[in-house]
C-alpha cells in the first residue's frame, strides 16, 4: 500500500469511528442480507460496504432508509444507486491496491468512496455542477484525501489522468463511450450500464494485446447519461 493510501485510511477511519453507535449494525445486516447471502463473494468489497457510511451519502430526511438495498434520490433528478448494485459493480472491476480508477457520475460521492477505499486513487466526474461540488465537499469532510472530483461530461473520461485500470459508470448511454474504451488501461476493466428503456450491465476487459473483450452482466436500470451521449 502507497504513503498516500495509508494517509487515506488513516484519516478516513477517524471519520468512520465516530459512525459506529449508530449505523454499524444497519451496515451489516445491509451486507449480510444484500451482498453475502448473494453473490457479492470478494471479502475487500464486503468490508468495504460494512465501512463506508451510506447515510452520509444521502438527504438527512432519507437517512433512515440509507441502508435499504435501494436507490434514494439525491437532487438534480439522480439517484444513490441501490448497495447491492454497487458492490456488484465494484466486484466486476476487481479493483487492486495500486490501481487508478475512474468513477463517472460521481453523484453524492458514495461509489467514488467505495473505489477510494480498495484503490491507489480516483478520478470521479460528474456533470451536474452543484453535485460536483457538493460531493467534493462530503469526500473531503470524510477524510478521503485520495478522491479528485471535477465536474464535466463524463462521456469523454478525464483523458489527462487516464489510464485507467478500472472504470465504473453510474449513467446509462446507448452504447459504450469510444472514450472510455481508449482511456482503459491494458488488463483494465470497466463496468457500465447500456441501453434506453431496457439496459444491460456490461463488463468490457482490455486485455494485454489491447483487444476487447465484453460480457453481459445483468438487466439494469440507471439513469440516462446526458450531455454528449444524449446527443
């Protein structure tokens, strides 16, 4: 592990200590019933979702839901996406220690801090500007000081930061960005929902030779991606 992540999980956890009267139990029965007795199988990603305060990530009127296994409306029309389907995606992308990743659709900031807490670093972009930097503020005040928050059209990656060892995306366009193909490190992973009213989650590996390969995951459902992949 880095310098920078040691500094991470150090400052984060102060944060995290302060949660645990309140929250702790939600968190893992929201595991135990949503992840574990499913198919979230990667250990990392379980004690990750036991971690990371959800509550934090939503409207202090819905906090008392923040542990369902469902998505919560955050403003600007966009949604927290639902626990199970975030430990999914994160599991698909199989992220590691040293790994840079991409969030796109940073939302509230909660898959960024999931990402931020089994990667080297994360670049997360999100195309509502009040978002972007509400987020920012929230990762801040949390303790990750390994999250860069920017706010863009997403569908163009953050081409400057990439490669990218993995990218997940929170938004649905109708086919996978050329971007985020090109700005996928080899052996990289990026998961992604696809489609207009019915959507699949899609996993696209760039393997060594630079060749890609996709699978078919699941039936999603995500909210559209705007700007350019709207167009």
């Amino acid at each position: 592990m880095s310098i920078q992540s040691k500094t991470k999980a150090a400052s984060s956890s102060k944060t995290l200590n302060a949660e645990q009267d309140l929250y702790t139990s939600d968190r893992e029965v929201m595991v135990f019933k949503h992840m574990a007795s499913r198919d979230i199988v990667n250990q990392r990603v379980l004690n990750t979702m036991r971690k990371v305060p959800r509550h934090q990530f939503v409207p202090a009127n819905l906090q008392q839901r923040a542990y369902e296994d469902s998505p919560l409306a955050i403003g600007e029309g966009q949604t927290i996406s639902q626990p199970y389907i975030v430990a999914l995606m994160t599991q698909l992308v199989e992220p590691q220690p040293h790994h840079r990743a991409l969030d796109v659709g940073t939302g509230s900031g909660y898959q960024a801090a999931v990402l931020a807490e089994l990667v080297n670093d994360v670049c997360s972009i999100e195309i509502f500007e009040s978002l972007a930097n509400s987020a920012r503020a929230r990762l801040k005040n949390l303790g990750y000081e390994n999250i860069q928050v920017r706010y863009g059209d997403g569908y163009e990656g953050w081409e400057e930061m990439g490669p990218f060892d993995v990218i997940v995306v929170a938004a649905a366009p109708d086919h996978i960005p050329p971007a985020l193909i090109d700005q996928l490190a080899l052996g990289g992973k990026l998961v992604i929902p696809v489609g207009d009213h019915r959507q699949t989650l899609v996993v696209v590996t760039k393997n060594q030779d630079g060749t890609i390969d996709q699978r078919e995951v699941a039936p999603v459902m995500f909210v559209p991606m705007t700007g350019k992949a709207a167009k």
